[in-house]
C-alpha cells in the first residue's frame, strides 16, 4: 500500500480552516491518510506551525489562530442600544481586530454583565459569527496601566496605580515593542510567573509618560474611558444641520443669556428673568431656563445615542475634556452661542415673592442668546463694576436675575437642603502641560443664582413627568445609614456639639451642627465628617426622593451635553407633549433600568479619573517642593497610617504608621483613629498636624508625608528643637467622645 505524501504546512492550514471541529492530529493524520513513520512528520510539522503562532494547540486539538474555534472563552461586551449583548474573543491572532459576536441568550441562561467571561459555542449565523453560553468563567482579565521596563527576556512593568503593590512580568513576544521607560496599557495574560510575579501582555503603548498632558491620558485608560469616536459617530454628527423653527415656539425675543466660567467648553443653559405683572403674584417672577435640544440630534437607536449611552457623561480633567458627544455637537449646534438661532427645551416658571414654584409650563423652541457672559464678569456687574458689555444689561436683565435669586434663597432657606462648606481646588494649567497654580475656587451669587436655577428647573422636570405619568430617570440620594449619623453624632459630641437623636433626620438638624461649627476651630472636621456620612447620588426610574436638596422629585434636565440621564429626561418631555418622534422610544423604556445603572457606573468612573488625575497634578506640582512643611488637617485614618489634607494646595498625602514611631499602634476602626501601645500617641480624624513632604511620585499621584506635630506638640524624633514634647495620652475627638459616652452610662447606672 503507497504511503500519502506529507502534506504541506499551507495544506495543513488550509484543512484545519475548513475542518474547525476537528483539530486532533489523529483527524489531521486520517484527513491526509498518514501512518506509522508520516505521523512523526506530521507532529514535527504540528509543532513547528504551534512555534511559529500560525496555529494554537488547546489540550489535544489545534486550531487556525485566524478563524474562530467552535468552542471559545468570550469577553461580554456592553449591550447596544437595542439590547442586543455582543462579544468577543479573549484570544485572537487574525488579521485586523477581533470579530464582534452577537451573544445569543435563552430563557434559562444566567444572566451575564459587560467584563465578564464565558465559555462559548460559535456558530456561523446569517449574518455573522454567533454565540450561545456553555457557562460563565468569571469577569475580565485584570487590566493595568504602567511604566515598561525592558529585560533581557521581554520585561517588567511597574503600575501606576497606588493600590497596585505588585510588578507584572512581560514573556518575550508579549512585550508589543514597547521601550524602556514607556507608558503601556497591559491585561493579565497568565497565572503567577517566575518569583511569584503575575503575567502580562502588552495591548497598547502610551508613549512618555513625562510628556506634557500625559496625566489625564493616564486616567482615561487606567479607568477605561472612551476618548475616540468611532467613525460613524463622527459622520452622523458632521452630517447634522441647525434645527429650523418649524412647529416650535419662537423664543427670540426674550433676551436670554448665559453665564458660565471664563474658560467653558459649551454653554448648554440660557436663564431670562422678568417680573410678573400678574396681580395674582405681586413681587414674583417669571424665571425662564432654557436647555440645548440635544434630543434633535441625538435620536434613539443611532449611533450618536449608543455612544452616548456608552460614555454616560463628559469627563472634566485639568487639560482636557472627555465628551460625551462630538465637537460638531458639543461644541456648537448644542451650545448655546450668543447672537446665533439655537433649538431648545425650556421651561417658564412662575415664582413667588417668597421664591416658591407655583406654576410652570414647558416649550419646545428656538432661542437667540444676546450676551455669553463670564460668573466674575456677571458678579461685577451686580456690584456696581459693569464693562463694557454687561453695563447695557445691569437694568434689564441682571438686576432682575439677582432679584429673583434672592427670593428663591428665601424659600431655600425654608427648604433647608444641606449647606455644606467645602472649598473646590482648581488646578491651572500651563502652555507646556506643567502645573501653573493651585486655587481654590471662589464662590460668587452668580455661581448660586446659576445652581439655584438649575434646581428648580429639574423639580419642573420631575414634576411635569409625574403629572404626564411618564416614565423617566430620577436623581436620587437616599438618607444617611443609622450608622454613619452615630458616628458623625460621636464626632459632634466630642467637638463640643450635639446632633438630635431618636427623631426622624432632617437636613435642617445637620444643618444646624454645621452652623454651631462654622467658625470654630472644629469647622471642617464637622464639614467633612458630615460629607462622609452621606450616601452616594445615583440614577433610578423610582422615585426615592433627594434628602441632600430636601426634595421629594428631583431629576436632571439641565446638561444634556455632558449627561445621558438629561436627554432621556429630555426625551420623556417630548414624548410626553407630542412634540416629534424624537422622544423616549420602546427600546428607552424598556431598558430604563439597566441604563439607570450603567450611567450610575459611568459616572463614579469618571469622578474616579477626575480624582486621580488631580492626584497626579498635584503630586507632580509639590515635586520640586519635597522636604518642605505644610500645615494640614487628619482627613482618614486606616490601620496602614493615617492621611492629611494640605492646607495650602487640599492635596492629601499619607503618614505611614511606620514612621511615627516604633512602637505598636492599635487601629481602632470605629472610633477611625490610630492608639499607640506605648505612649498614648492617638491620631484621630480632625487633628491639626504639621508634616514635612518626605515623597512626591507624580506618576501615581502619591505623598508621603512625616508628621512633625500634633495639635501644636511635637512629635518624639521629630527632630524640630525648641519645640514642646508630645504628652502622653494626648487623645482624639472620637476617644473624647467614647469616654463622655461611657462616663453617661455609669452615671445612669447609678442612680
């Protein structure tokens, strides 16, 4: 019998392309007809293609690392705006990118979120490659953002991430060419290799990472953020024209205005304020808010609306801004430009002398802005200061907006919506991409007036969908938990304050402790204590209420350029009043829910960067600064060390608890302090200290900090002369306040 001839590595190729689900070298050997001898070829050349990355071998089959195999692990992409779950495969070796595969459910499957991980069955479908669940594998591969180290054999990367303890090898030919020194995004490619080190991969390089303007870049891909449209959003965009008046109400004779910071990337809010000449309503107003139609061009199902619900909002960083929606958008048919005809959602309310809501109706119109004006340049103008452009306004229209502003902090002040003090740092820029200045944010009226505007304008919102009985997202931020208003009430109680017990909690009780402190040397422990009580705002299609606002309906209507949640609300509007078939559609409302949430994610992403980013600025700016004492307040303590807000910058830096001292310090959770075994040394929120900048790592936004003083006392080795010793036993305001509660029990118990 003749032996076949050993086929070729091509003929190989080609077979296991055709014949995905017969990958055994036993197949391959019966495909050619190969026996004894032909075998050991056969395997030679099977390894030989495996060396080459041309085919993987998966337990006994191989498969063409071009194609896709029957069986696959998937990665769970975010559903587009039909609902629709995509993904695709965790390893790819084919041209181009990896193949999006539609991720077909049944009715028994377990449900699966964007991240996570399954085992797969891939069919070819009529339009494309198709998925069905054998089971869930678990989330994503860990992602990390980092500095490359080259090696001998592939290399190391160092992460930038402060959480980040580890280094992560790179194997040879996983490396992308990345050089030493470069920024690299990378994923978890392996368990644990050699030293115990996990394994990566590189999948993108960064580039410097001490260029100019390189810190928001880190964020953007450490946190994931979407920073390129994708070409169709592009095109959808450029392709849009400035909406015609058509059935909308002609709203441009009223002399609306924007007001907004000097260096505003859209202008998307416009406000006119006259009073009322209704007799019904002596000394009211008529506040007019206008908002830019984003819903007009950003129309359900297309692909402006997936990417949009994609990103979920805009994200701010010092250099740049992250948008949610295309320049052609954002920045000009959607922004609210002076002098030029702009579609709008707006609202006109009646406001009474006392600065209540008794009446408002909505429009859908066209606007033409007279003036876009500048909070310092508004502010100055009230003042008796107008330049040259605001001095024609002063009478007409700036006078009448601080006149109504000033009846709506009447009824504010009735309302009693939580009044925290806590300064906002504003961080400048420079030509070269390096830190100019550090600031604190002023705050004018015209900030106020601007906020306050806005405020009722989404209870308008809110309401006007309840009393249509549409659906719609809600602003929601839940009450403080039982144990957190214990803990700010232990706080108070050791500062010299007291916060009611036993009674159903009112932001007016809050706001009360809040004004007791204000001025005091507790001022900001009980401002940052009460902030740290709160929950965290979220979206939601139940009406939870608002307990920061004191508002029974709040929802956001006022900035869909930069939110998604806005437009939906926007759209519910317009669904609601009939005014186009550009409102809230099926595919919305029934996936309210899941949006809800995914908007919720998206925006404690980009708060995240946000924060990070700043973190890396200021690290970056107190650089040059290092050995240098600052004064600071005791922001947190963790069992690890203690942190402290600089005074002059609001950076935070870390006190390693290594450094204050050699004996053993007890981590006292509840009470959030830290208790030295041996000297009594406490270190507790709220305690004014004097540290010196030991390390300043911009690359991870990192301080570290030695502390000097305490409250005034040196501390032992701080090596600073002429200074009082720390006394022993010297205790917090949370040990205070524990010692005054026991010291009430025992009395009780007495009597």
């Amino acid at each position: 019998m003749t032996q076949s001839p050993i086929p070729t590595k091509q003929q190989i190729l080609d077979w296991i392309a055709e014949n995905p689900d017969q990958g055994a070298k036993r197949d391959i050997a019966k495909a050619f007809g190969l026996k004894g001898a032909a075998k050991i070829e056969l395997k030679r050349l099977l390894k030989e293609l495996s060396a080459e990355g041309q085919i993987t071998r998966r337990k006994s089959h191989y498969h063409d690392q071009a194609s896709l195999p029957p069986v696959t692990v998937l990665e769970i992409l975010p559903a587009d705006a039909m609902g629709d779950l995509w993904a695709r495969p965790v390893e790819w070796a084919g041209p181009g990118e990896a193949p999006r595969i539609a991720f077909l459910t049944r009715r028994d499957d377990p449900a699966v979120g964007p991240g996570e991980r399954v085992l797969a069955r891939i069919a070819q479908g009529t339009e494309g490659p198709e998925a069905r669940l054998i089971r869930k594998l678990g989330q994503a591969r860990h992602r990390i953002v980092g500095i490359f180290r080259k090696g001998a054999e592939g290399g190391r990367i160092t992460p930038i991430d402060k959480g980040e303890m580890n280094e992560w090898v790179v194997p040879p030919g996983a490396t992308n060419d990345a050089r030493d020194g470069e920024l690299v995004e990378a994923e978890q490619s392996g368990p644990k290799g050699r030293m115990g080190l996990p394994r990566a991969r590189v999948i993108e390089r960064l580039g410097d990472p001490t260029a100019p303007r390189a810190v928001s870049l880190i964020a953007i891909h450490q946190h994931g953020i979407p920073d390129d449209f994708p070409d169709d959003v592009i095109a959808e965009a450029d392709a849009e024209l400035p909406a015609a008046l058509g059935d909308r109400e002609d709203l441009t004779g009223l002399p609306f205005v924007t007001i907004d910071p000097a260096d505003a990337r859209d202008r998307d809010d416009a406000c006119f304020v006259a009073p009322d000449e209704d007799p019904a309503n002596a000394g009211g107003f008529l506040l007019w808010v206008a908002i830019a139609d984003v819903a007009h061009y950003v129309r359900p199902g297309s692909a402006l609306d997936r990417e949009a619900r994609n990103r979920g909002n805009s994200t701010y960083f010092p250099d740049r801004v992250v948008p949610m929606l295309p320049d052609r958008l954002s920045g000009d048919l959607c922004s609210l430009h002076e002098h030029v005809p702009r579609a709008v959602l707006a609202v006109r309310m009646k406001v009474s002398a006392e600065g209540r809501k008794i009446a408002h109706r909505f429009t859908r119109g066209i606007i033409r802005s007279v003036a876009s004006l500048e909070y310092a340049q508004v502010q100055a103008a009230q003042d008796g200061r107008p330049d040259d452009k605001t001095a024609p306004l002063v009478a007409e229209i700036i006078a009448p907006i601080y006149a109504c502003y000033r009846a709506l902090t009447r009824a504010r002040a009735a309302r009693q919506p939580l009044d925290l003090d806590l300064p906002e740092r504003r961080i400048e820029i420079d030509e070269a991409g390096k830190v100019a200045s550090v600031k604190f944010k002023e705050r004018l009226d015209a900030h106020r007036l601007i906020e306050e505007f806005m405020v009722l304008a989404n209870v308008a919102a809110a309401e006007e969908l309840e009393r249509l009985r549409r659906p719609l997202l809600y602003r929601v931020h839940e009450e403080p938990s039982p144990e957190k208003i214990d803990a700010l009430r232990e706080v108070a109680q050791a500062s010299g304050f007291s916060l009611a017990k036993g009674q159903v909690l009112k932001t007016a009780h809050l706001n009360r402790l809040l004004s007791e402190a204000e001025g005091s040397e507790f001022d900001e422990l009980i401002n940052i204590s009460t902030l740290r009580s709160m929950t965290q705002a979220y979206y939601a299609p139940q009406n939870l209420g608002h307990f920061g606002l004191a508002l029974r309906s709040y929802a956001h209507f006022t900035s869909p350029i930069r939110r998604y949640s806005d437009l939906i609300v926007h759209r519910a509007l317009i669904a609601g009043h009939g005014w186009g078939k550009d409102g809230l559609s099926r595919d919305d409302i029934a996936q309210l829910e899941d949006t809800a949430q995914h908007i919720s994610e998206t925006e404690r992403r980009s708060m995240a960067a946000e924060r990070d980013t700043t973190d890396r600025y200021l690290a970056a700016y107190l650089s040059e600064r290092v050995g240098s004492e600052f004064t600071g307040r005791i922001s947190g303590v963790q069992k690890f060390g203690a942190f402290v807000k600089l005074d002059e910058t609001g950076a935070d830096g870390l006190v390693p608890i290594r450094s204050v001292g050699r004996e053993f310090f007890h981590y006292d959770r509840d009470a959030q302090q830290l208790i030295g075994a041996d000297s009594g040394i406490t270190l507790g929120i709220g305690q004014r200290v004097l540290v010196r900048l030991a390390e300043a790592v911009p690359v991870t936004g990192g301080l570290e900090l030695e502390l000097l003083e305490l409250e005034g006392q040196a501390m032992p080795g701080a090596g600073r002369g002429g200074k009082r010793p720390f006394r022993p036993g010297r205790k917090s305001v949370a040990f205070k306040a524990k010692e005054r509660a026991i010291s009430r029990k025992v009395k009780r118990s007495r009597k």
